[in-house]
C-alpha cells in the first residue's frame, strides 16, 4: 500500500526511537482492537516499548525491545489501522491513509515552552504522578486542527490563540459532552444530522473528533437555508479530506431522509427552528440529541396570565422567564418521547446568555415519568395561556 518512498520517510522517524505512537481508526470496523498506544518505558533491565492494545471494553499490555519497534508498527500502519501520531523529542507527526490511498502527513515541531514540562520517571512502566498538572482538554495544543485555525483559536503552530481561549474551553466543553453520550452506545458507525450549521466550524471540529480522534466511522450531513454557506462548507471540507461529510441546503421544517440516524446536533438554531430539529430527532429515533436554543421568542410574544403576572409585566423578566420556560418545556417532552433528558450549562454566562444545551439520549422511560412529563407541560401552558411547537407537534400527532 505505501510506496517505498513513503516508507523510508515513516521508517526514518520511528528509528528516531519516539515517545509515544498511537494507531487509531480500523480499517476493519468490526476488529477486536480498536486501538493501540505504543509508549516507551524505562524498566531495570533497560528501555522497551509497551504496546496497550484497546478492545470496546478492555486493555492489553505487551512489551518490545526497541529495535523490534519499525517492524511492529509498519505491520499495522496503513495495513490495520489509518491514522497514526508519531511523538518524537523535537516534533508529531501525523499520518492519514484515505479511503482513496493516498498518505496524508503533518509535521508539527515542538516549542520550547511545550517541552517545559519535567519528565516523569517511571518505575517497571508505572508513570509515578505528577503535581499541579495544567487541565487536560480533548484537543490538545500542539496538534495542528485545519478547523481550529481556520477558526483563529489555534496559530498554524497548534498554540491556542490567547485572545480566543475562552472559545478553545467551550468547544472541548461540547466535546466533553458528545464523548459523554458515546462511550456507552457501543456503536462505531454514525449517521449525524446537523441542523442549522451555519459556517460550520463545530461541525468540522465535532467530525474531525470523532473520526481522527476517536476512530469513528461518521456519515454527517450540515443543513443550513443559505446556498453560498452550504457551498463554502463543501470546498471546505473537500480541503480538509473530510470524506464523510456534506453540506445541503435545506429547511429544517420538513427535511427528509431514508437512512437511519443516530445523532441530531443543533446549535443555535433560531426560535422554533430548534422545535422542528427536535421533532423531526424524535420521529427518527434518534438515539442522541444536542441542542443548543437560540432566540427562544414564541413563548415571550404570547404568555399572559393575571395570576403570575409580576413574571410577566416587566419585559427583560418576561423575555428570560420565557426562554427558560421554553428550554423547560421541550425537556419534557423529550422525557414523554422516550428520552434521559438533562439541561446542561454549555459555557459560563458571563460570556454568553445562551448557554444551556439540552442533551437527550434514548432510554426505556416507565410510562408514569412520562405522564408526569406530560403533565407539567400541559400544566404551565395552561397556567400561562401559551402554546409551544414542540409540545403541539408531539401531542397533536400521536
């Protein structure tokens, strides 16, 4: 599969005697291992290299001499797996196999300030703790992401953008989420629906996670009403060799599709744009759903109620009160759908007032939390003379 000279270079870099190699993304999406962690350890009778091999449940460890490290790599890289990161003293390297055969590479040197940390010795493989560690995110600098730069939270080094960190924590907030709902489905194949992409970056980044990171095999589909959007976000990802993922224009009210979906992300989707990405989620089945809610206005412009009137006869009161209602509302009626619903803080509020995601996953809910559900919707629409799209599409058309 790799020409000599693509070998030689790879062979070249790992007779470097790296740090730390790590094989992702089977080729072979039903493999027993679906990934494996090659780390250099110090033990008494020298240094050797440990291989921790990874299976959806369990981890295996075996260890081998250095000069056996070329060849145990090369028998698994592009021919097992099609990504491996390669941590050597003065740079990573990167390396993707496409599905159309071709060698993606990166380099990616490492600054002095990376190299601050002190080494950890290690006693028989066992790394001893360290203190005051930094917070570990999901994407880490150092590695260069063609979405984060773009995005300008990363240099073109992989050094997070000082100015643009609070985004670089909200984006791993995200992903600390997705990963959350993931690690017990069991499944490694993924269609996404993402609703309301707009320019798309938490698209690229959610995609990049899952199938670089994580090994995935993903299948996702941005919808958005703007044509000019939509056909940026297609060069864009055709750029970055993003093969499982397309842009189309579309409404969210009334979009279709005859594939299975395991996942709908929507993420500041205006007003009663969330309800209808919700309702179409729910009528799919899907087994996860992220949303994010934006301009929460149906309710604001027609609550009343001479009974709670002090919530609704101020108008910064009556317009806050309402988006929590409605976030309320839709939780609900996930619950009566079928769904573990929770209301999640996204990011601080001080940096944005739209930080609440409400993640669903698809459970077996008793009949009687569903009722109750359904009640305290029916409750507060009563009480405040209102009607929500959400809770009018699901009650109305069972």
């Amino acid at each position: 599969m790799l020409d000599s000279v693509n070998k030689k270079r790879i062979e070249d870099v790992l007779l470097e005697q790296p740090n730390k190699v790590v094989l992702s993304n089977p080729i072979d999406k039903n493999a027993e291992y679906k990934k494996a962690v090659i780390q250099k350890i110090s033990m008494k009778n020298g240094t050797m290299y440990q291989i921790e091999r990874f299976t959806e449940k369990q981890a295996f460890h075996t260890n081998v001499a250095p000069e056996q490290l070329v060849a145990t790599v090369m028998e698994c890289f592009p021919y097992l797996y099609t990504q491996m990161n390669v941590f050597c003293e003065e740079a990573q390297y990167d390396y993707k196999w496409t599905k159309k055969g071709k060698l993606l590479s990166n380099r990616h040197v490492i600054s002095p300030d990376e190299k601050k940390e002190p080494k950890r010795i290690t006693i028989e493989g066992t790394p001893l703790p360290s203190h005051n560690r930094k917070k570990r995110y999901i994407l880490e600098e150092g590695v260069v992401i063609p979405p984060l730069v773009d995005l300008g939270v990363f240099t073109k080094e992989g050094k997070v953008v000082r100015t643009m960190y609070d985004k670089y924590k909200q984006i791993n907030r995200f992903l600390e989420m997705v990963e959350d709902v993931l690690k017990d489905q069991g499944k490694k194949c993924l269609h996404i629906i993402d609703f309301g992409c707009g320019k798309s970056y938490l698209t690229f980044i959610l995609y990049y996670y899952l199938v670089h990171m994580k090994g995935y095999e993903v299948h996702m589909t941005g919808l958005d009403l703007k044509a000019d959007v939509i056909a940026k976000c297609n060069e864009t990802a055709k750029k970055y060799g993003y093969d499982g993922l397309r842009f189309e224009v579309g409404d969210v009210n009334g979009y279709k599709t005859d594939e299975p979906v395991d996942m709908v992300v929507t993420l500041h989707a205006c007003d009663t744009a969330t309800d209808f990405a919700l309702y179409n989620a729910i009528s799919w089945d899907a087994r996860v759903i992220l949303s994010v809610p934006c301009c929460q206005h149906e309710l604001n412009a027609t609550i009343k109620s001479e009974e709670f009137s002090i919530l609704t006869k101020y108008g910064i009161v009556k317009e806050r009160m309402a988006a929590l209602m409605t976030d309320a509302i839709r939780a609900n009626v996930l619950e009566y759908s079928g769904y573990k619903t929770q209301l999640l803080e996204f990011i601080d509020i001080s940096h944005s007032p739209k930080n609440i995601l409400i993640r669903a996953v698809k459970t077996n809910v008793s009949k009687v939390k569903k009722d109750e559900a359904r009640r305290e919707v029916e409750r507060i629409l009563e009480t405040f003379s209102a009607e929500q799209t959400l809770a009018k599409l699901i009650f109305e058309n069972e």
